[in-house]
C-alpha cells in the first residue's frame, strides 16, 4: 500500500510538473487580462471618440492590429527565449547535483512567475514602437542618396530607427535573462563553498566573477560555463558590436564639429568608419570566441580565458569612443587644418545643397531689388499701402476684451488677421472668436459640464480703418452678430470646439445651455450638432463616468439621457494630435469664416519633419530637433461638429508614408472646398525655421559659405520695453509682378552685429495656385538700406517724436510700438509703424492709436524722412507734400472736438506750437493721475507749450 501510494505520489508531481508550462501560460493570459480589464474603459472610449468623428477603421484600427500584433509577436518572441533558457538553466543546475525536485519547482514557479511579469512589460514597451514600424513597411524611398554610403535617405528616416529597436528589444531580453540566470546559480546554493555564506551584495558580485573564472575542472559535468550562459553572452557582444558597426552611420546625420559643416568632414571620415568597423568586429569576435569556449588563455596554470574576454570587452568598448575621436583630431591637425577649406570642400558642398534640400530652399525665387525709383504720393493707392496693417494683435487684445467681451464669462485668444471680400474688393481684417473664460464661471459640474458649454461668435475688424473714437472699425460685433457685410454673417455662431475648450462636456440633456447673455435675459439654446459621443446606454454611461472620474454624478444626473451626447477633446490642438500626432501643429491657429457653411472654423498646419537627414543642419521646431521639415498638411476643424478634414499640402516622401500607412486619412489639397481655401496661410513656425536657416544657407557658393562673409542674421526690432528682439514675421496684402497677393513676410540684416541695414526682404506666398513659392528679395550691397531696427533707432532719436513718446510713456500711461512693416513698393521701399499709448492698469486699458510713422530712405537723394499722422495716407502726405502738421492730417483740429472724439477720455493733454496748432495729443483716462506743466523747445526753433483741457 504504501508504495501504491508512493507511485501514485511521483505520478502526480510528474504530471504537475509537466503541466507547468501550460499553468505559467494560464497566469500570462489572467495577467494580460487583468490589465486588459483595467485598459478596458479606456480603450472602448477611444473606440467610442474614433468612431464619433469619422475616422475608427482609417486610424484607430490600424493602430490598434499594428500594436496587439506587434505585443503578440514580441510575447512570443519572448516566451521561446524565456522558456530555453530554463530548460537550459535546469539541465545546469541538475548537473551541479540538485536532483531535488521540490527545490526545482519552487525555482520553476518563481521564475515562470517573473517571467510573465517581464514578458509583459518588454512586450508593452516594444509594441510602443509599433508606428516606427508602420513607417518601415509603408516607406516611401527619397530618391537622394547620401554622399558618403550611397543610401536612400529614406535609409536613415524609417530603416536604420527599427533595427536599433530591434537590436535593444533582443539585447535586454538577453541581458535580463543573463542576470536572472546568475541569481539562480546564487540561490540554488550548490557551487561548493561559496555558496554557503549569507548572501550579500559582495559574495554576489563575487561569485558572478567565480562563475566567470571557473575551470572546467571546478563545475562537475561542464567543460566551460553552461552553454547558455555563453549564448547570452555572446548574444549581448554581438550586438553590442553590431550597434558600434551601424553608429558610423550617424556621422552624416549629426551636425559636425566645425561651425560649416552639417555632418562628416574629411577627418572624421578618416577615422571613424574605419575604426568603428574594427571595435565592431572585435567585440563580435569576442563573442564568437565566447560561443565556443576556445582558446583558454593560462598564466601560471590558472584559468584566465573569461577575465581575458572581459577586460577586452571593455577596452574594445572604451576605445570604440576615444580612438577614433583621437584619430580623427590628429588627422584634423596633420592634414585638414593647414589647407582646410580645398580639403573640406566636397563636404561642405554637402552640407549647403542637403540642407538646403531639407528646408525647401532650393525652390525660392530670388531677385535683385534695385530700389533706385524715387517714390511719391501716387503710392497712397497702391494695395500694399492701402491694406498695410496699424491695428496690431497686441492692441486689439485689450480693445476687444473691453469693447466685445459683453459678459466676463467671455474671452479672446490672439486675434488672426486674414483677407475677405470688404466692400467687393480683397482686404486685410483682424478676426477674434469669443470664447468662454472658465475663470469666471461658478465652478460647479453642472456649470462647467452642462450650462456653459460654448463661445459665441467672432468679432471681425479693420487692420487700418478707424471710427471716429480711433479704434478699429469693426465688420462685425456684439451677441448676436452684428454686420452689414455677407462675408461676415453665420447662421451658426456656437464655439463648442476651440482653443479655450479644454473641459468635456454634455449635450442634448433635459438641461438647456446657455447660448449668451442679453438684457432681456439668458437666452438658451439645445445643441442641434452632429459631434460627440452618442451615451446610448447603461455600458456606455458607466465607461464615460469612470473615464471622466465622474461616476457618481454622471450616473445619477437626472440631466442625461438616451440622446444626451459627450464631447471630448474639444481644444482643437488636442484634438488633431490625437488622429495624427506623428505631424507637428503650428502654434498659432487660425479661426475663419466658412463662407460655404456659413460658420466658423479653425485651419490648423500641419509640418512633417524629422531628425535624420544626411548632411543637413540640426535646427528647433517647438520641442523637437529636427533637420528636414515640409509644409505637409492643413486640417479644418468645424467649431460646431469637432469633424476634422485633413489636407495633403504636400506630398514628400514622408507624407508619402503617413497616407500608405492611413489610406483615407488625409484628402488631396484640391478636394478643399473654395471657401476654405481663400483663408488657407503658411505656417508662421515652418517659416522661422526656414528664414533662421536661409540666413546661412542662402550662400550657395562654398568659397563664400566657407569664409561667411555673406551671413545673415533676422532683423531685430526695439520692444515696449526698449530692449532689442528678433522681428517676428507679419502677413499682409502686397503688390507684386504677378498681381496681388497675400504674403507671409520678413527681412534680414548682415550678421555683423555692429551693422543694422537690411540687405534682403523675404515672402511666401499664402494665395492659391501660388501658395507656398517664396520670393527673396536682395538690396544693392552699394548702398545702405535702413533695417527695422535702425529705423526705431532713429525714431527715438527724433527729438520731436522722442518727446512724444516719453509724455505718452509718463505715470499711468504705456506706449505700445507696433509691428514695423517693410513694405517693397513700385521698386521702392516704404515703412510704416504704428504707435498706441493705453492704461498702465490691465483692468481699464483701452489702446488708442496714438500715430503712425512712416520712414522713406530716398534712394536717390539719400535723404530719411520720419513723418507721423494720424492715418497710413495723412503721413505719407507729410513725407511727399511736406505739410506742417505731423500729428494731425486734416489741418489745424478743434480743441472740443478732439476732446468729444472719445468717450472713455476724461481729459486730454494738448500740445501745441507757436501757430495753436495741435502737434501731439495724450489721452488721460479717469482712473489716471497726471502733472501738467509748461513745455518749452520741444523741437529746435519751435517753441510749444503743453495745455491741459
């Protein structure tokens, strides 16, 4: 009986132990499933949003089979390896005589128990990387090869990225089974003596280096150590090497040492492909001896073979880094320095036409721009005069705030400024949405999430026309909209989708949303929208309360029922970057009127880019390094709907890849209805990028690329605060050879710092069939062209209009400095800039345009005039009929009028010359203090006076 029972006890063990590959698979699958489980609300709510806004099968499913399949593949990867080596490890350790069973399945139980653990994370991550491996299999090729290796760019892009993955997925498999391997051996407690001290971090470390430094003799039934053991060995050496040979690649994606090349040079190419190519191969070689276990290398009969391939292993890996730097600069110092612009001169050709080919500046129109005509008034009808901008964004933001806002629940982000059809022909205007400012909402759930759900409305204004109280002429105003144009008016003006949208919220509830505020009352309204997530039921009501961590109160609301609908990512940036984030958004967007629709939409660019050009300098968009960049794409977002319409601008390789990779997604240029078109604008981010590049790079000869005798730099222009800043680039309607068109615009100066002319005027074209072609205008080098900067300089310096400024910058007060246009005209150049003066208190200002300036440099007089009036036309006057009124540019202007002119001034200070003539005027607010005293000899010869009225 008792040796029944003792069969029947081994049979049992026996099948248990067979079986446990089959329980360690079970607790994988509960794992897996277990943190599906937590995933799963998550994960049905982006079902859910995908399918809401059109786009489930086109990205989220592909995603979707692209990151399971990938987790699979590396799961399984990962288990074969797993599982071999603890066949491996067993075998090992029953040769060692642990032939006790129970000890190896307690082993066995806790090592299958990591390993699930360990599987499930390296699978996680790796299967991270699954759009890396989209790219790779839907690649399109450049058709540019690098220089140096003969590679197709698209090489460096979506091939080389996925084999480093690769070799890191395979190398820290190998390394954390190595190292559990090692706390096995520790654990069993079976090699001889050292194994009989206490565990400490020391006898650990020490009996790795006793397991590496065994003889055959020491470790019974094992010639060297276990095969395993020198498989992963092997394996990490031969990666390791693998990963020094493929890092010579990175010496032409790299910006080089020296301040003209954009990746190798000569010297680097002497010693590091070659060098690398050595460490490579030896550290592989290492681990080919390692794999075989030949030759043993003795001293004094001690087996030394393992500590040997160590210590090389190291010294191969140390002077994989410093060899080669140092050959590299012995080679610079022996044979490049003494001559080294003829021996650098094919790379820098390199470095010049890739770059220039990775920022899209092969393409640009350049002209010489004489200006040699001697400009007059007729200039005034000119559109570039008539269009040019004096309401500048930072004036408008506090002007709308406290003319337009209505209601402190309401607010502007940064104005855009755009063209329309104003009284039948294209003009300039500047466009604000009125959105909700959450800050001043009572903060409850069922404020932020039910009542107050949308903006109203966009305000819409002139660039350059005023009303009688100086302040821009609006188009269109108050809730409701107010406006005499058709351009202007909407049937639509909810703003449920925005840039201020960043709260979820619910509509079609049995609560009514506030629409706006009137005097009669609050005037509510039901969304009658197609966007957000339909909450058709008890599954989908109990997934949105946990996603939102609003369980209690969503489920028990009385608010929310069958046609009650959620919508999510509503801020438009967040919104677009969750269908495709592998594009980078432009900062600034762009709402507009649709005039098809008749409602408002936001035009969001859309850039591609990436990091891993041959030979092209590295530069910054946003966060990002990047050193190829293309105007890819233009998403539409309609403020009502949240739909999202995507647009290939332009279809490089990348973009190529993008639309393999999501057939559907993105919609050919030409499919943008007209009405969308005529507000599409190049990308203010795109362009810096490309001019802060061009300001190096437009030298195109390597002699003179080499020396920088012709470097660039941006033009500054003098801030509020009269430091210098870098001039941002402006639109604007300008007159060009071909006609009129809307540009994107900037200028340059020498990168001499002590020099300050212009020497070039850059464009981009924002109208179709010309978007995007750029137009480089270069000066005559022979004479000197004041840049933007020079020209605030000698605004300050003029002793009549410096006076100005400082009265206008006097306690309470603040004077803004608009924009400085640059504005090329009939062969000439004109510029204008205007001037505000507001509150110093950010509660009550209200800026006013104080004057605009306009400076002519006579290119055939050589004379500079600096004049200012009230209007673009009443200052050019005083540059081409000398009038004797810079301020004023009707005449001589009545006291009580200009006091009636604006109702939100209490006072104003005028200031007058010997004639009573008014020459300056500053607007005293009733919140302000002031000091009013006599001024005597303002200017030379003209003696004013400063009188309080």
């Amino acid at each position: 009986m008792p040796d029944t029972f003792s069969d029947t006890e081994e049979y049992v063990l026996t099948r248990i132990s067979k079986m446990r590959p089959i329980i360690a698979a079970l607790v994988a699958l509960l794992l897996m499933f277990f943190i599906l489980l937590l995933r799963l609300p998550s994960f049905l709510l982006d079902y859910w949003w995908f399918d809401s806004v059109g786009f489930k099968d086109i990205v989220f499913m592909v995603n979707l089979k692209a990151h399971v399949g990938m987790f699979i593949g590396a799961a399984i990867v990962s288990s074969i390896l797993f599982y071999i080596n603890w066949k491996a490890v067993k075998s090992f350790i029953r040769k060692l005589g642990n032939d006790d069973a129970d000890s190896l399945d307690k082993i066995g139980n806790l090592y299958a128990s990591i390993s699930v653990i360990l599987i499930t994370i390296l699978s996680s991550i790796f299967a991270g990387y699954y759009f890396m491996f989209l790219q790779y299999f839907n690649q399109s090729p450049f058709g540019i090869l690098d220089p140096i290796f003969g590679n197709d760019v698209s090489f460096y892009v979506f091939t080389l990225p996925v084999i480093h993955k690769l070799l890191n997925f395979v190398f820290w498999i190998f390394a954390i089974l190595f190292v559990a391997d090692t706390i096995i051996w520790f654990f069993s407690n079976k090699i001889e003596e050292d194994f009989d001290k206490p565990p400490t971090s020391t006898s650990f470390l020490y009996t790795i280096y006793k397991l590496m430094t065994k003889s055959s003799e020491e470790i019974p039934g094992e010639r060297d150590l276990p095969i395993i053991s020198r498989i992963l060995c092997s394996g990490i050496m031969f990666i390791i090497g693998l990963k020094i040979y493929l890092s010579k690649y990175n010496l032409i994606t790299a910006t080089g040492g020296s301040n003209f090349l954009t990746g190798a040079g000569k010297n680097d190419l002497a010693a590091f492909p070659f060098w690398l190519t050595v460490f490579g191969g030896l550290i592989i070689l290492l681990g080919i001896i390692t794999l075989s276990g030949i030759p043993k290398l003795k001293n004094r009969n001690v087996d030394k073979k393992y500590p040997a391939i160590l210590i090389l292993f190291v010294v191969f890996i140390v002077g994989s880094v410093i060899i080669p730097s140092l050959w590299s600069s012995a080679y610079y110092k022996l044979n490049v320095v003494s001559s080294e612009q003829q021996v650098q001169m094919p790379y820098i050709e390199d470095s010049i036409n890739y770059t220039r080919a990775a920022y899209s500046l092969t393409g640009i129109d350049e002209e010489y721009y004489p200006n040699t005509v001697e400009l007059n008034s007729s200039i005034k009808s000119s559109p570039s005069i008539t269009n040019a901008r004096i309401f500048d964004w930072r004036a408008m933001i506090p002007f709308l705030q406290r003319s337009q806002a209505i209601e402190r629940i309401y607010t502007f982000n940064t104005p855009d400024v755009d063209r329309y059809l104003v009284n039948g022909s294209e003009g300039q205007v500047i466009i604000a949405a009125r959105e909700l400012n959450l800050n001043q909402i009572p903060q409850t759930w069922e404020n932020i999430h039910v009542i107050y759900t949308h903006g109203y409305g966009a305000v819409v204004g002139s660039v350059n026309k005023m009303g009688a109280d100086k302040m821009p002429l609006l188009y269109s105003y108050n809730i409701p909209s107010v406006s005499s144009n058709p351009e202007f008016r909407l049937k639509e003006e909810g703003i449920w989708y925005g840039e201020n949208t960043n709260d979820y919220i619910l509509t079609n509830t049995k609560r009514d949303e506030l629409d706006y505020p009137s005097s009669s009352g609050n005037v509510y309204t039901q969304y009658n929208g197609t966007g957000g997530i339909p909450i058709d039921g008890f599954l989908k009501k109990s997934v949105i309360g946990l996603e939102m961590s609003d369980f209690i109160k969503i489920m028990t609301s009385d608010y929310i029922n069958d046609n009650s609908r959620l919508h999510l990512y509503r801020n438009v940036d967040e919104r677009v970057a969750r269908v495709a984030p592998f594009l980078y958004y432009d900062e600034d967007n762009t709402i507009f009127i649709d005039k098809g629709a008749e409602n408002l939409k936001w035009m969001i660019s859309g850039i591609a880019y990436s990091d891993s050009y041959p030979y092209s300098d590295s530069s910054t968009l946003g966060n990002a390094s990047v050193n190829y960049v293309r105007d890819a794409a233009k998403v539409v977002v309609d403020s009502v709907n949240g739909t999202m319409d995507f647009y290939a601008v332009e279809k490089d390789p990348l973009m190529k890849t993008y639309m393999s990779i999501y057939p559907g997604l993105f919609k050919n240029i030409e499919e943008m209805p007209e009405s969308q078109k005529l507000h599409v604008k190049y990308s203010e981010d795109l362009f810096n990028v490309q001019t802060n590049e061009l300001s190096t790079f437009h030298m195109k000869d390597p002699e003179l690329y080499y020396t920088k005798q012709d470097q660039w730099k941006l033009s500054n222009e003098i801030s509020d605060s009269g430091e210098s800043q870098v001039a941002m680039p402006y639109n604007m309607i300008l007159e060009l050879q071909n006609g009129t068109s809307y540009v994107l615009m900037r200028t340059f100066n020498p990168a001499d710092p002590q020099k300050t002319n212009m020497v070039s005027w850059i464009s981009v074209n924002q109208d179709y069939p010309n978007y995007g072609k750029m137009l480089l205008y270069k000066f005559d080098k022979s004479r000197s062209l004041s840049g933007p900067a020079q020209i605030d300089a000698f605004i300050n310096q003029d002793k009549e209009f410096s006076s100005m400024l400082t009265l206008w910058g006097q306690q309470g007060s603040t004077v803004i400095r608009g924009n400085l246009l640059v504005i090329p005209v009939e062969k000439g150049v004109i510029n204008i800039k205007p001037i505000y003066i507001a509150s110093s208190s950010s509660t009550n200002s209200m800026p006013e345009l104080a004057a605009v300036i306009v400076f002519y440099e006579n290119p055939v007089t050589g004379e500079r005039n600096l004049k200012w009036g009230d209007t673009v036309e009443g200052a050019l006057d005083q540059i081409f009929t000398g009038g004797n009124n810079p301020i004023s540019s009707s005449g001589q202007t009545n006291i009580k009028q200009e006091l009636s002119a604006n109702p939100r001034i209490a006072m104003k200070i005028l200031i007058l010359n010997n004639n009573g003539e008014i020459v300056g005027t500053i607007p005293i607010q009733s919140n302000q203090s002031f000091v009013v005293q006599p001024v005597a000899a303002l200017t030379s010869g003209n003696n004013s006076s400063a009188v309080a009225a």
